[in-house]
C-alpha cells in the first residue's frame, strides 16, 4: 500500500519539473511569436517602400510635364506630385501620387473646359475659352499603393528626388531614390 | 524492489530527457535571430540597389562631355541618412572591340559603373552591388 502512492517530496518534485519544463515551452513560444513579428514588420515595410519607390520610377521615368512649379530643394519638398502620364500618347492624363494617413495613393485626373459636354481632355495649363474655367475630373480613383508610410518628400523638376521613410511597430526603413525623366 | 525500480524512470533518465529538451530549444530559438538577420540583410541589399540606381540617374542626367572620366568615391558616413553605405563611380571611355580594356581615346562610348559597399549584419565579409551602363555620344 505504501509502495504503491507517491511521496510528498516525488509530488513536488513533479510539480517543479512541470513548472520548469512549461516554463521552457512558454519561453520558446513567446521568442517565436516576438521573432515573427519583428520579421513580419521588417519584411512589409521593405516590401511597401519597394514597391512605391518601383512604381513611381516607372511612370516618372516616362512623364511628359511635371504639373506646376516643383521645388528644387530638399528643404520645400513636397509630399505629392502630380504629372502627364507619358505612357499615353494621344489623350492628357496626369496622375498623382499622395499620402493620406499613413499611406500612399494613387490616382489618374483629367483637366477639362467647363463648356465642353464631351468633356475632352486638354493640358492642365490650356487656356478656357471666354466665360468657361478649367475643371478637373477622376479617370481612376484613389488607391493605395503603400502603406506604413511617415514621410514622403518629393523635390527637383529634372532629376525628381524621392526620399521615404516606413515604420511598423518598432521597425524603420528610409529610403531615397533619384529619377531622371527621360522627357522632362 | 528491484522490479518495481524497474518500471520507473530514474532521476537520471528525467534529467538527461530535460537536457535534451533544453538544448533542442536552444538551438530552435537561434533560428529566429537568424531569421531577423536574414531579414535585416535583405532590406540593407534593398537600400544599397536604390543608392546605386540614385547615382546612375544622377550621372544620366549630365550631358556626354559632363561625365568626367575617372573614379570619385563617397566613403562611409558621407552619403546623408545612408551613414553605413559607401558608393562608387567609376566612369571611363570604352570600345566594343575591346570590352575589357578602357581605351585612351574617345569613340563615342563612355562606361559608367555604380558600386555600392556595405557591411552586412550577415558575416564580416563587405558586400557590394554594381551596376554598369554604357552612355553614347548624342
């Protein structure tokens, strides 16, 4: 009978290997789960500013005409741009790129005379006719195409500087390109 | 006794089944900040292929006879917010008969090579990317 039960002294010995071996496992858990989410958070950010940086170069390398006047320097930058999408050669769409928020946009707008029903697309500087004023209109809405964006400076007509910056949760990522528009 | 010692496990059978255990999560653990390091060095290669396209652009925008011949470094910390990076510009005449040898004479051609070092937190080794591209006479 006495055989057969255990100690108080094997219970407890019992009871402290658990502890540590539980104790072991959460360890190990909680490292895996911390490690998960710093890399997660690594690789969007890298993989957002990638993306925005890719996709601006494509089209601004194209561009026909920076709408505006565009800061040279570094100090007056600003955080949008909008320009005549090269790509298109028979028809004026400007787009534009934004950040709203933390993210960012997207967009194709098209400049038309108040006058005209057909609404045809004219340079964004063209001149109304008498008692008719510039409106503008949206080809393609608003979208995102990066997010976990904190700054974005855009400066210089010819070679468009682009610097940006990402954080997520405790990870930050700065990049800076420079585009030559090969028709600006 | 002897038979019932015989169907426990010892103390030292348990022992030895924590330390095996213990050294099994050791050596998974040291995946992950492997993981962040790899993850780390694929963002640094990231940066490093935006610097040097930067550059590229940047000497694109100069007209032919603006591309000044030879070597021009920006060594580490002198590239602004870029401190861990160091870039190269090498910039010489070239001959498509003769690829490899950079000719002393101008034929119309200039080669433009980018190159950017960094030290990954992957090994002690210096990593690098370069780019080359070749710039006719207009």
């Amino acid at each position: 009978m006495k055989k057969k039960s255990f100690t108080l002294i094997e219970l407890m010995i019992t009871i402290a290997v658990l502890g540590l071996v539980s104790g072991g496992i959460y360890t190990g858990f909680n490292l895996s789960q911390k490690a998960y989410r710093e890399s997660e958070a690594s690789a969007e950010i890298t993989q957002n500013g990638r993306v925005i940086l890719e996709r601006m170069n494509r089209e601004i390398h194209q561009a026909k005409e920076i709408v505006g006047a565009f800061p040279e320097e570094r100090q007056d930058a600003e955080d949008e741009i909008i320009f005549e999408d090269g790509h298109i050669s028979d028809s004026y769409n400007y787009i534009h790129y934004f950040k709203t928020d933390d993210t960012i946009k997207r967009e194709v707008v098209g400049y038309y005379f108040s006058g005209d029903g057909g609404q045809t697309l004219v340079p964004w500087n063209a001149t109304p006719p008498a008692n008719q004023t510039l409106l503008t209109k949206n080809l393609e809405e608003a979208r995102i195409i990066g997010e976990w964006v904190y700054g974005l400076e855009i400066w210089g007509s010819k070679v468009v500087n682009i610097a940006l910056s990402l954080k997520k949760q405790d990870k930050s990522l700065h990049l800076e390109t420079k585009i030559l528009g090969r028709n600006l | 006794m002897k038979k019932q010692s015989k169907k426990g496990i010892t103390l030292i059978e348990l022992l030895l089944a924590i330390f095996v255990f213990t050294v099994g999560i050791l050596s998974v653990s040291q995946t992950f900040p492997l993981g962040i390091h790899i993850q780390k060095s694929a963002q640094m290669d990231t940066v490093a292929n935006q610097l040097c396209q930067s550059k590229m652009e940047e000497i694109f925008a100069l007209s032919y006879g603006e591309m000044a011949l030879g070597t021009s470094e920006e060594s580490y910390g002198s590239i602004a917010s870029f401190v861990s990076y160091k870039r190269r510009a090498e910039i010489s005449y070239f001959d498509p008969n003769n690829p490899s040898v950079p000719p002393a004479l101008d034929s119309g051609i200039k080669k433009v090579k980018i190159t950017v070092f960094w030290h990954s937190p992957m090994g002690v080794s210096e990593k690098q990317v370069a780019i080359t591209n070749l710039i006719a006479q207009k």
